[in-house]
C-alpha cells in the first residue's frame, strides 16, 4: 500500500483545515518545498498536493507550489484542487504532476473529463470521489451533490477510471480514524465482478489517526492511503512511515 503524505496549499502556504471549512485553517509551514523535502528524507516516494485556492476559485491557482517541489524533489505528485478545463490539466502537467485528480469536473461536466480519461489514459487520471454522507461533495466540499458515491464510481469505472480518491468529509482532519465500512463497501461493489470494469485502486483519504489504522487498511485492499493532519500534529512520525514503507 502506497504512502502519500498531503499537503494542502492555501496563500502558497502549508495548510490543514477541519472537515473541508476554510475558516479552520491552521497554517503548518509557510515553506511546502521544506515540507516535501522532509518526507522525501523519510523514503516517501509520492506526494498528495492540494490546490485549495484553486478549488475555492474553480481555476488552477498554486501551479507554481506544484512547479517548485516538482523540480526540487524526486516525489511523483498528485495533484488536485480547481482542475475545470483542458487548460488547468495541461498547466498542472507542464508543471511536474504526475496524476490530477478530478473531483467537480466529474459532476459537472461529465464530457470533459472523459475526455481527459481517454487522452491521457487512467493511469495519470484519478476520480476525486469524496462524499459526506455517502453523497458526492463538489466545490471544495462547500457542496453536496445528490450523486451517491457507489453508483458514481461504478459509472466512471465502465468509462476506464481506476484509481479513485475517497474522503469521507465528515472525518477529515478530526484524527478519529478512517471510514473503514465505506472503503469495504467501496471495494467490495466496486470489484472486478463484471470483466467489462476496470478494478479499482482505492486510495482512502481522511482522519487517520495512528499508525495502526494502516495494517487495517491495506487488509480492506486500499491501494493507497493520504495522510495529512496526523503527521502535523505529530500522531504518525516520519519515522514510523519509514518502517511502514
């Protein structure tokens, strides 16, 4: 199981917030490139970065964060926050990602990120598929879709998705442990029971708290897992994911 710490940019800052709410924010380092360097040091090879002005402002905003620990570390980064058009995706790649994630453009405009699927295969293509409630969230989590989150992912997998990001919002940044019951339900009807489907590699993604919670997690068969605030607030050291890694 995959590793990736995450580091949430706000004002080309380092940031936390609480249950997706921009007024929680708490600022942990106003260098990102330290940051990235920190986990580089630690043996972490991938990097999970989020753009949360581009999520508020539905553009890319902070490519150059992206551009910067993208030529300064060897970490294969993830992008994500803001990606509506062709041209937000290709500024994301010109700048270092390796893969973009997709979470409002799934919604919205349904055509084009299909099309980002078939240009640019599913490998560098995640589905950003977090949810409150079971429900799709949109926005920077400021909006609930009626979507539901199985049917969602299901209906992009027959369209050749495979990796899929999943916070449940009303974890995240509370450090009271991960969904496990929706990442079983996730990954049991979402397995490769129709041959036509793609399986799916679910990267689990929200309230991690301890480093126990890992073992558990690559038994559900996440493929990976993002860690954010528990590494800030010192409940994972980096010296534990080392020896997880």
């Amino acid at each position: 199981m995959r590793i990736l710490p995450a580091i949430d940019i706000i004002d080309g800052k380092c940031v936390r917030l609480t249950k997706g709410d921009y007024s929680t924010k708490k600022i942990y380092n106003e260098n990102p490139l330290e940051v990235a360097k920190q986990f580089e040091d630690s043996g972490i090879t991938y990097l999970h970065l989020v753009d949360l002005d581009g999520a508020k402002a539905k553009h890319i905003v902070n490519y150059k964060v992206l551009e910067n620990i993208a030529t300064k570390t060897n970490l294969k980064i993830d992008f994500g926050g803001g990606l509506k058009s062709s041209d937000d995706l290709i500024t994301a790649f010109n700048s270092g990602a390796k893969q973009i994630t997709g979470g409002s453009i799934a919604v919205h405009d349904t055509e084009i990120f299909e099309s980002w699927v078939a240009k640019y295969g599913s490998q560098k293509i995640i589905l950003g598929a977090d949810c409150k409630n079971e429900n799709i969230a949109i926005s920077g989590w400021l909006e609930e879709s009626s979507l539901k989150v199985v049917p969602f992912i299901k209906e992009y997998q027959k369209k050749g998705i495979q990796y899929v990001i999943c916070t449940d919002i009303a974890k995240d940044g509370m450090l009271e442990g991960p969904s496990f019951d929706l990442y079983k339900k996730i990954i049991s009807e979402c397995s490769n029971g129709n041959s036509t489907d793609q399986s799916i590699k679910l990267i689990a993604s929200g309230g991690i708290s301890s480093i126990d919670e890992l073992p558990k997690l690559k038994a559900l068969g996440c493929e990976a897992v993002i860690i954010g605030k528990a590494i800030y607030e010192n409940r994972i050291s980096l010296k534990e994911l080392e020896r997880f890694v």
